[in-house]
C-alpha cells in the first residue's frame, strides 16, 4: 500500500507458537518486501508530536511515525463487566469455565476470546463453543466439550499454517515422533503458481507411523493445511491416498509426497 513499515520486536523471535524455521524464513521474505526489523527492543513511552507519533525507550531508539498498532495478542475484554459481583472467577487469560464452558456461577457459560482455555483464540472455535453450549442449554448433549484438530494460520505473506502435534514438541521427543521436512518449491504445484519458497513439514508417531501433525510456508498454506488436517483425523495412510486421484498438479494431488 506503499507505506514504510517497521516491526518492532522485544526479543529475536517472531510468532514463537509456530516452528522457528518459517519464521526465520517469513523474516527474510518481508525484509526482502522493505519491512524493518528492531529486534530486541522495547518501546516504554510513545507520544504525539506535529510530525506524528514518536516511540522510544531509555535506551535510546526513537522512531517517529504516522501510525502505531500494539500487536500484542487478545486479552479478554472483562474488565468492566464487574464479574465478581455475578459470583464469576477469573484468571489472567480471562474467565474460567470447567469442562462444560460453565463458569464458576452454574447459570453463566463463556465461549469465545473471553475464556481462559488453551485452545487458541480463533473464530470458528468461538462458534464450536457456542454450538457446543446451545446443545447443553438445550439438552440434547450432556458430554463434556470435546474439541477437534484445530488448525490455525498466520496470515503473513507468505502464509504459515499449523495443525496437529507441533514441530517443537516433536523436537523435543525424538523418540516419540518423526519429523519430515521437504523444501517444495520446485513441485510442480508450486512451480506452477511461481512460489519463491516453500517448506512442509509432517509430523509422525513413530509406534504407529501415522501422521499426527503438520506445518506448512506457503502462499497456500492455509489450503494445504486444511487438506492434512482431515488425514490426521482420520488417520489415512499413505496407501489410502495412492489409491485416490486428484487433480494434477494441485495441493491434494501432493498429498501422498508428504508421507
């Protein structure tokens, strides 16, 4: 949109929920575009000028802008609910609910951003909850909440998707899990829509040799993902998959490769 752009970063790595090499990679890609990087900086004061918004620290970064976003994360908006005067308990990350999204007052669920769950903060989660507490409100469901694969995109240019087992957990139990990556920017499925890079990597139980989790940097990484996440649910082999044709060249037609 031709603005000049600059991220300013606390520590050295981005997006520490998704696997170190794509961030790395998504670093380069947007420095190569001319967004800048402050890496290891912290602004503690920012106020108005007539040539726009400055932000610094006592270390000595300044940098004057027309605009400033804190892209923090969600913190859920309570504040100003007053919640304990509805007997509602919470936490740092939000309200808390039990395994039926029930609050600490029976007559009161929570779904959504505003819940201290570990399930990551995403729409379409926030709307299985809600068909999940209608089902109770209505009882025609009395388990306990279940969730799915959820599988989750950073919408950077290009993409990272995730979904399953994640590749640092699988790093740090090498004997439980096996890690395949592959560098796919010469396939012809990426070829064809001129990629300049990408990278998949699939995740397997080594006892059972089923695939358990992916990642994937691409322009179509949230495509690609949602074609995995079904295979991990369902637990289809690479046979399975040989014994299906797709169209060709396409993200499902490479299905069988990432095995």
């Amino acid at each position: 949109a031709g603005a000049e752009v600059h991220i300013i970063q606390h520590n050295k790595r981005i997006l520490r929920d998704f696997p170190e090499t794509m961030t790395t990679e998504l670093i380069t890609s947007l420095q190569n575009k001319g967004v800048q990087f402050h890496f290891e900086t912290t602004v503690t004061k920012v106020y108005e000028t007539t040539k726009g918004l400055v932000l610094n620290n006592a270390g000595g970064f300044t940098l004057t802008v027309d605009a400033a976003f804190a892209a923090l994360g969600r913190h859920a908006n309570i504040d100003e609910l007053n919640l304990p005067a509805a007997d509602i308990a919470t936490g740092h990350h939000g309200i808390q609910v039990d395994e039926h999204l029930v609050s600490s007052n029976p007559r009161i669920y929570a779904i959504g951003d505003v819940v201290d769950r570990p399930q990551p903060k995403l729409t379409p989660v926030a709307g299985f909850e809600g068909r999940y507490v209608a089902g109770q409100l209505l009882q025609t469901n009395s388990d306990p909440i279940a969730y799915p694969l959820i599988p989750h995109t950073v919408y950077a240019s290009p993409q990272i998707s995730q979904v399953g087992v994640s590749v640092q957990t699988a790093q740090e139990n090498p004997d439980q899990y096996r890690l395949k990556q592959q560098t796919t920017t010469n396939w012809y499925t990426f070829n064809r829509i001129k990629e300049p890079n990408a990278i998949v990597t699939t995740i397997f139980d080594r006892q059972t040799n089923q695939l358990v989790g992916a990642a994937a940097y691409t322009t179509i990484a949230e495509e690609l993902i949602n074609y995995l996440t079904p295979l991990i649910k369902n637990h289809t082999t690479a046979a399975e998959l040989t014994d299906t044709i797709y169209n060709y060249p396409s993200p499902a037609s490479d299905l069988k490769y990432y095995y």
